[in-house]
C-alpha cells in the first residue's frame, strides 16, 4: 500500500510540474512518429502496387527462363524493402514499449484514477502502437505474399525445363524439300541484313568501328602480353625440354588454355562494348554478333584445351599418353564436334530474331545432334594406344562405354524426336566437359604446386630462388597460398560457367551470391561468408602491416638511434604482440561477430585456467614481465641454473638460450622468474676472470708472483684499470698455489684472455726454470702367471726391460725424496 501512494503522488508532482514539457514532448514525438507511419505506408502500398504489376507478368504464356528469373530477382527486393519497412519501427517500439513501463499498470477497479494527463497519454501510446503493428502487419503480409510467389516462380521454371527436355516433335515436316526452301529464305535474308549493315557501317561509321577494334585490341594485348610475362615458360611448351615434369606439363597445359581465352573474351566483350558506345550496331547486327562471338570463344577454348592435353607436335609434354595419330584425330573430332554445336547455337540465334519456322529449328537440332552422336561415337572406338608389340589398344573399358552410349542416345533420341533433349545432352557434352576439363587440370596443377618442393620447381619459384633470399622453407610456404589462390580462381571462374551451361540465368547466381554476402541462417545462426572472408581478409591485412610496421621500426628508427639490441627486441616484440591482438580484434568484428558474446567463452577460458592451463598463463605472465623488467635481454651470457650460454630469443612462454656448445634449450619464462638467474652482462660486459696456477716447492715466491703480475699485465685484453691482481692463494699439498685475477672489457672473450695467459705461464715458466709439479699417481700391477720359457731370446728381452724399468723408478723417488727436503724452509707465520 505504502509504494501505491508513492507512486501516486510522483505521478501527482509530474502532471503539476511537468505538464508543459510531457506535452510538448508528446507533441513532438506524435508528430515524428505519425510521419514515419505515413512514409512507410506509402512504401508499403507502392510495393503491392509493384507486386499487383509482377504477379500478372506470371500470366503471361510467353514468358521464358530468363524473364522469370528477371521477375524473381524483383520480387526478392520487394521482399527486402518491406522488411526495412516493418524495421524502420524498431526503435519507436521500444521507445512506446519503455514508455508504458515507465507509466505503470493502469489503475485497477476501486482505486484512485489516475491524472488525465498520464491516461491521455496512455491512450496516446496504445493507439501508435497499433497504428505501427498495422503497418508491419502489411509489411510481413506483403513479404508473405511475395514469397508465394518465388516459390510459384521456382514451379513454373522446374516446368518450363521439363517441357523443353521433354517436348515431342514430328520429323516429317523437318526432313521435307519445304524446309531445305525455308532454309534457303532464312540464309537470304541474314545475308541482306549482314550486308546492308555492313554498307551503312563502312560508309558513316568506319572510324568508330576502327577505333574501337583497336582499342579492344589493345586491351586483350595487355591481357596476353602481361599472362606472358608474368607466367613465363609455363605459357607454353618448350620444345627444347625432352622429359618436363608432370607439374610443367600440367601448368602448360592450363594457363595455355585459360589465358588466351581470357585474352580472346576480353577483345570480343571489349569490341562490342565499344560498338555499342559509338552505335555502331542496330539491334538485329547486335544479337547476331554476340551470338557469332560466343561461338568463335567456345570453339577457340575447345581447340585450345585439346592441343595443350594432347599436344600433337609435341608428344613428350602430352599429359596423356597417346600416339600422335589418334592424338590429331582427337583434336580434329572434338573441335568439329564444337564447330557444330556452335553453328547450331548461332543458327537458333537468327531463327529467334527472324521469325522462322518450326519445321526449320527441328531440322537444324536434329542434324546437329546425329552429327554429334556419330562423333562420340567414333571417338570412343578409337584406339590410341601403342602397344608395345606395335598393337593398337583402345581407351578404357569405363571410357569408351560412356562415349559409345552417349552418343548412341543422342542419335536414338533426335530419331524419336526428342530434339530439344539430344540437343541440350550434345551441349553438356561438349560445353560443359571442356570447362571440367579445364577445371580438373586446374586443381591437378594447384596440388602439384602445393607439394613439398613443387613450387620450386616452376619456373617463377626457380627465378624466385634465384633472384631472392627465399629459402626453400619459404618457397615451399608460398607454393601453399599460390596453390589455394588458383583453387580459390577455378572455383570463382569456372562454378558459374557450368552453372550457366546446366540452364540457370545471371540472376540465379546474383540471388545466391546476395545470400551468401548476406549470411546463411541455419537455425538461429547467421553464417555470412562474405563477413567471415572480410574478417580473414582484415587480420591478413593487419598482421602484415604489423609485421612491416615491426621492421620498420626496428631497422630504420632504433637502429639509427643506437639502441641497445635488448632494448629493441622487447620494444620489437611487445609491438607485435600488440599489433597481432588488435588485427585479431578488427578481424573478429569485420567478420560481424559481436565481441559481446564472447563472454561465455572468456568465462569457459577462465575456469580452464583455474584447472589446466595454470602453467601456461603463468609463463604467459613472467614473459611480459621478462619483456617489461628486463632482468636480462637477448645477447646477455646468464647462468640459470645447470644451464649456461647466450640468450637468443625471449617470447611470451619461454626463452631460447644456446649454450656454448651451441644446444638450445629452451626454458619456461617461471623458472628464470621464480628461480636465482645469473647474468654475466647485465649492467655490462665488463667482468673479472680468475686463472690459478701451482709451483713446485722450493721455487721464488716472489719471482713467481712478480713473473704472473707482468704477464696480466702485458695481455692487450686486460683493464688496466681495475688493475691485475696476483694472489698467493694457499700452500696445496703438492704445489705452491697462485691466482691470476684481471678484468676485461667484455667477458665473452674470457676465454681468449685465459687461454693466451696460461700459454705465457707455461712458456715463461720454461724459461725462467720454474717448475710446475703434478701429483703422482700409484701405479698398481696386477701378477701374472709366468708362462713355460719356450723362447730363450724372448726370455731375455723380458728381464732386459724389467731392469730398465726397475732402474727408472728408483731415480724417480730418488729425485721426489731429494725435492721434499730442498723444499723444508721456517714458517714465515
């Protein structure tokens, strides 16, 4: 009861002291929202009308494939419009939905009504809300109606296909004298359109039809030129090379194949844009030209790929393994086969523009298609094998059934008059296997490339080798992302060719590029390939820059400002890391995904910490210390431990130090942080080494300590300052022991220092007589039975040379016994 009257009298204090601005705020708002309810009805109502216009082009009898699709593609934007339509309330409805929160639950019955002004707007609110469901309720209606109609559109094309495959044509009119004399009429008439064309051109429009000729020229020239240049010796086959490799003949056999035909598509669409642009051609000329270019490409592109797979003057870069005959054979079938189709393909082209019989488009099909049908025919029993014993083999069994059958029913279904289903199997044929063929080549050169080694084989890795610091590690690296780059192409250029080939329009393939830029929805997920392929694209992108950024800095700016080499690796490092964490995070939200929603996996992440990746975050943790604390820095001589050498690398998990027997060993960044490290040169690389050396007794102390003293001294390597200290060190129980101490400016060469030193101890020491005495060592002989005396003389030599040894060593402990007391001097203590 208490928070009712509470709330009665806020909303008591609000209607009397804000009464002129909630007005005015309301006023505002109505306002606003009642025109957007206005704008967007209106685009409502255009898309019905648009929709009312499209759904009475479906009735249409005539319409084909490609109008359909044209009505689709327009349909499928009405659908989107209504769905910015229905969200451009979004946030009005949020806004009202807030809004009536904030007002409360009305009154119930027996309680205090409440002001006017807080039901007025109440009532305000609940009527613009049902104003903007109406109008998402049309929005979604409309959206609805609109998918019904793709669907019907997606019916009617699955019909349209099945009555052209299917249809049923009588042969009697087509094989008549009537349809050799319309055939003549039809021949005719092209010819007097070519001609008067071609009159009219030549006469006003000769100089745009020889620019723009040569304007195209000069592009597909470009195209060819640079293919040439940029692909080398893989553009064609050398005929000097006796054995190429696999991968060289394939790459040959692909690029020789794809870029003229490249280059050609670029001249023929390059001409035709330019005619259009100087209207040079009339309509009739256009349709006809476009159709006579199409088939020129597609017998050019045929041509080109049989004589790069079999190379009939070249049989040692054929990539199959035929005889020469059969291979000219082969060549000659298949492009006769394209020659065909394609004279087919231009004749339907001028019977549809002029308007000519039926009996004549059946004629011409069924000509088209026994041809073809006898081409596959004799192209699957040939034989193209040279056997060793001179026999001819034929193809294989699998091979030269497929081909046997294929045209068999090419020629039965012509012979039932199914023209339109022979005709479009004649078509796969040929069209349609060449770009697979070309296709499969593709991805058999893209997987050699990416072979171990077989990028550097080519003829770009080897002028890479050579003119460059690429080791065959990197090579090798490139050799993958060229490899996935053609892939990538192949897929990019030759899906939507069969695509087109198997029937589908321009459209269909726009429709599905839109849904996979846009994202495809499975359930309540959103994948957008495009956004994922953006976000790659983005980190690519920003680790490379980070990488230069690196480079640059290191090289061009510490470098000149003589920074210390420890100081620029961590500076180095901690740039990268950085810039790594931030191409990671422009990538992530490029790809569209919200970096909100990453909390469920932070919080996963971190309990898998709490469990089993402590170690890991702890290295994580003292390398940023190590790079931050800098304790020791790369070049440093440490001593972590049993471990001792040169640090070589310091990263966020461990550190590489190679030890002077050059073994690397790397350790866990907490073991240099939690345990005592050594470091040799940490402030610098000065440093003291020690050299100890023992004297026999009895020789000059003091000639010996001023003997070592002259000889830190006179080493160019030793400080004069600190100076050389010599120390009188102990009296050892077989020598007098001394100790040489210098300092050197750098303590890697240490070792130098105390090698030259010891080597003018012992040549001095030589000279001045001084002896440097050696612990003796027992000499243990273990009794061996004598063996019966078969040889006098050898008995003889043996006790010879016992003598002499016997005699050897009493001299030796006379001269040790005689030393020792020499050596009895006081005690100077």
């Amino acid at each position: 009861m208490f928070f009712r009257l509470l709330r009665l009298l806020l909303v008591v204090i609000v209607a009397v002291f804000g009464q002129p601005a909630l007005e005015a705020s309301a006023q505002a708002i109505g306002h606003g929202s009642s025109q957007l309810i206005a704008d967007q009805t209106k685009a409502i109502q255009d898309l019905t009308t648009k929709t009312d216009g499209l759904e009475k082009k479906l009735s249409d009898p005539d319409q084909d494939d490609a109008g359909l699709v044209d009505i689709r593609l327009q349909l499928e934007d009405i659908s989107r419009a209504a769905l910015n339509s229905a969200l451009a309330f979004r946030q009005r409805l949020t806004d009202i939905n807030n809004r009536v929160e904030v007002l409360g639950p009305p009154p119930a019955q027996g309680q205090p009504a409440e002001p006017v002004i807080v039901s007025n707007e109440r009532s305000a609110l609940a009527s613009e809300k049902a104003q903007i469901n109406a109008v998402v309720a049309s929005a979604q209606n409309l959206s609805i109606r609109v998918n019904g109609l793709v669907d019907k559109i997606a019916a009617m094309r699955s019909e349209l296909f099945r009555s052209v495959i299917t249809k049923h044509y009588d042969l009697t009119d087509a094989l008549s004298p009537q349809a050799f004399s319309d055939a003549h009429d039809q021949f005719t008439g092209l010819y007097n359109a070519v001609s008067s064309w071609l009159s009219f051109a030549v006469r006003f429009k000769f100089q745009a039809i020889l620019a723009a000729t040569l304007m195209a020229l000069a592009l597909a020239a470009v195209l060819l030129i640079g293919g040439r240049r940029l692909f080398g010796r893989i553009f064609e086959a050398d005929p000097t090379v006796e054995d190429p490799s696999y991968l060289s003949r394939l790459s040959v056999a692909f690029w020789s194949t794809l870029l003229p035909t490249l280059a050609l598509g670029v001249f023929f669409a390059s001409a035709v844009f330019f005619f259009n642009y100087y209207n040079v051609l009339r309509g009739d000329i256009g349709t006809f030209l476009n159709a006579l270019l199409t088939v020129i490409g597609m017998v050019f592109c045929v041509n080109r790929l049989t004589n790069a797979a079999l190379e009939p003057r070249l049989p040692n870069w054929r990539l199959i393994p035929v005889a020469t005959g059969p291979a000219r054979w082969l060549v000659g079938l298949t492009t006769a086969m394209a020659l065909v189709l394609g004279f087919n393909y231009f004749l339907s082209v001028v019977n549809e523009k002029m308007g000519s019989p039926l009996s004549l488009t059946i004629g011409r099909g069924f000509v088209a298609t026994i041809i073809v049908g006898v081409i596959l025919i004799l192209m699957g029993l040939l034989r193209p094998f040279r056997a060793a014993d001179g026999s001819w083999r034929p193809w294989p069994a699998w091979l030269r059934f497929v081909a046997i059958v294929l045209g068999l029913f090419t020629i039965a279904a012509a012979l039932l008059g199914y023209i339109g289903l022979a005709l479009f199997v004649s078509f796969q044929v040929v069209v349609t296997g060449t770009v697979l063929v070309t296709a499969y080549i593709g991805f058999l050169s893209a997987r050699a490339i990416g072979e171990e080694g077989g990028f550097a084989d080519t003829s770009v890795g080897r002028w890479l080798s050579e003119n460059s610091s690429y080791e065959d590690t990197a090579l090798d690296q490139l050799g993958l992302v060229v490899s996935i780059a053609i892939n990538l192409m192949i897929v990019v250029v030759f899906l939507p060719l069969i695509l087109l080939m198997w029937g589908f329009q321009p459209g269909d393939i726009e429709a599905w590029a839109y849904k996979l830029a846009t994202g495809v929805t499975i359930g309540s997920v959103t994948i957008s390939f495009l956004g994922i392929l953006s976000g790659i694209v983005v980190f690519v992108i920003g680790y490379f820059l980070t990488r230069w950024f690196q480079g640059w800095l290191d090289g061009s700016v510490m470098a000149r400002g003589k920074v210390d080499a420890g100081v620029r690796n961590s500076i180095r490092l901690g740039v990268g890391y950085a810039g790594v964490a931030v191409a990671g995070l422009v990538g992530i939200s490029a790809a569209g995904i919200d970096l909100s929603n990453l909390a469920l996996v932070a919080g996963a992440l971190s309990l898998g910490i709490g469990f089993g990746l402590q170690n890991v975050v702890s290295n994580f943790v003292s390398g940023l210390i190590l790079l931050a604390e800098r304790p020791f820095k790369v070049g440093d001589w440490i001593v972590a431990g049993d471990v001792s050498g040169t640090v070589r690398k310091i990263s966020v998990r461990a550190t590489e130090i190679e030890t002077f027997q050059r073994q690397a060993v790397i350790l866990p960044n907490s073991n240099l942080i939690n345990n005592a490290v050594g470091n040799w040169t940490h402030r610098n690389k000065l440093g003291r080494i020690d050299i100890k050396v023992g004297v026999a007794y009895g020789s000059d102390v003091k000639r010996v300590h001023a003997i070592l003293a002259d000889i830190a001294r006179a080493h160019p390597m030793v400080l004069k300052n600190p100076e050389p200290f010599v120390l009188f060190a102990n009296f050892g129980p077989a020598a007098l022991e001394f100790e040489i101490r210098v300092f050197v400016a750098d303590i890697m060469n240490g070792s130098v220092v105390q090698n030259d030193i010891r080597f003018a101890i012992f040549d001095i020491f030589e000279e001045e007589q001084i002896e440097i005495p050696s612990t003796p060592r027992a000499v243990v002989e273990s009794k061996k039975h004598e063996a019966w005396p078969i040889d006098d003389d050898k008995i003889e030599a043996e006790f010879a040379e016992r003598e002499r040894l016997e005699a050897e060593a009493a001299a030796e402990r006379e001269r040790l016994a005689k030393t020792k007391r020499r050596g009895r001097k006081p005690d100077p203590g």
